[in-house]
C-alpha cells in the first residue's frame, strides 16, 4: 500500500478524532489507581469515545475483544482487558485508538499504579523521552531511518532494551498504513517524509532483554526475561516545520 498524503479535510477530522482521544487518555490516567481492574479503563475509555460519537479503533480490530489494550509489568503491548484489580508498585500502557468519520488516531502512555521503584520510573521516564526523540526529527525532508535511528541511539546509550518484533507507523483510513517506522534503523535511510503525512511513532522499551513472546491467549505480547516494559504513542501530523501532535494531552475536543 501506497502511503498517504491526507488531504485539509482528512486532517481536520483527525485533528478532532486525536482530540477525543488525548482527553480519554487524560481520563485513564487519572482513574488509574490499586484497585481498578483493566477492564473498568475499558469500559470507561468505551463509553466515552461513544459519547463523542466515535468508536474505539481496536474493539473487533482483526478479533480483539476489548477497546483498549492494557498491559500490565511485563507486558509490552497488546494486553486484554480483565477483571483483576491493578496492584501499588505495578505499571500499566494503556494503548488507545479512536476511529471518527473514517479515520483512525492511535496514542499509548505508561502509568505507574500508585508510586513504583526508581528504576521502573526511569524506564517510563527514558520511554516517553524516545518518544520526543523521534517526535523531534519528524518533519518533511527528513527519512523514517531519522526517527528510527533517533530513538535508537537515544534509548542504547541509555542501556535499556528495544523492542523490535513490533513498530510505529502510518495511521488515517486504516489503523496501521505504510511506512512501518521501527524503533531503530539508520539515520538518512527509508521513505522520505513529507507535509500531510499522519504517522504514529511508538517506541516499547524494556529493563531487561528485549526479546518478546506472545501469551497463549494469541494477543499479549510480553517479556521473556519478565522485565517490565514501557510503551508511550502519539499520532502526530508532518509539517515542513515541527509536527503537529494529534494525540496531544489537553487538546481540546470541538
Ligand atoms: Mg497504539
Ligand atoms: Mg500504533
């Protein structure tokens, strides 16, 4: 598949599905605490993106069973929702994505559940800073090897660990488009980048070893070594100058 150049009308209504989703995220963040369970976030993050007239972009997307994917500790992506309550000292990425007027916005962040050690916080601390790295480097004229190689070198001087079985990429009609954008590659390498362009960067850091198995419940990828794993996403908008971050926390929805 060709990737996209999304038209002033397209973006608009990205604009607006990014918004609703940047404030369900905002809703999830704060409702997360010991106790709640990942499927009372389902259910909340369901019901409002129902109320703004959209739909949760994953809810039946290739046969998940859930709206969001929440995966706790050791699980890097792709969690099922369930009724065990979240515990003090755990973390939770809480990955969501919002189809408004045909047009998918996909966002994760990383929460610790009430205060977690130094060294976990770190770790979300490193992610969402991977996440600025690539961000930063995201502009026309630029390759996707600029953000994969940016993300890179950032996050392994730091000695944590990337997750390569899974990447960002391009999102709008569809919820994954082209180009795939790796969380790690060669600067000056891959498609070129120009304005109108929506693509999602998502680096998922680990601890420990990178190396990811999935559950035999077929959706939740986690660690093999059973280190915990970060993951922070935005969808965000290729201008000629910086981008323009379409799941950015206290968009207001219009
Ligand atoms: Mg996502
Ligand atoms: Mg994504």
């Amino acid at each position: 598949m060709a990737i996209t150049i999304k038209s002033s009308r397209e973006i608009e209504i990205m604009r607006r599905s990014g918004a609703i989703l940047a404030e369900v995220e905002g809703r999830l963040l704060n409702a997360v605490q010991p106790g709640i369970s990942t499927e009372d976030l389902d259910r909340m993050a369901r019901e409002l993106i129902e109320k703004h007239g959209a739909k949760p972009s994953f809810l039946g997307h290739q046969g998940f069973p859930k709206s969001i994917c929440a995966s706790v500790d050791s699980e890097v992506v792709h969690g099922i929702p369930n009724t065990v309550p979240l515990e003090r000292g755990q973390i939770v990425s809480i990955d969501v994505g919002v189809l408004l007027d045909g047009y998918h916005t996909d966002s994760a962040f990383t929460v610790g559940v009430g205060p977690v050690s130094d060294e976990v916080e770190d770790l979300m601390e490193v992610t969402n800073a991977a996440l600025l790295e690539g961000i930063q480097v995201a502009r026309a004229g630029n390759r996707v090897g600029d953000i994969s190689a940016a993300i890179q070198v950032f996050v392994e001087e730091l000695n944590y660990g990337i997750v390569r079985d899974l990447t960002g990429h391009g999102v709008g009609r569809q919820l994954w488009e082209d180009p795939t954008i790796p969380n790690y590659g060669e600067a000056g390498t891959g498609p070129l980048l120009r304005a109108g362009m929506t693509i999602a960067i998502e680096p998922m850091i680990t601890l420990g070893d990178p190396e990811t198995y999935v559950y035999p419940d077929g959706w939740t990828i986690a660690t093999v070594d059973g280190a915990p794993a970060a993951h922070s996403e935005h969808t965000l908008l290729i201008t000629n100058g910086d981008p323009e971050i379409l799941t950015k926390p206290g968009a207001t929805v219009v």
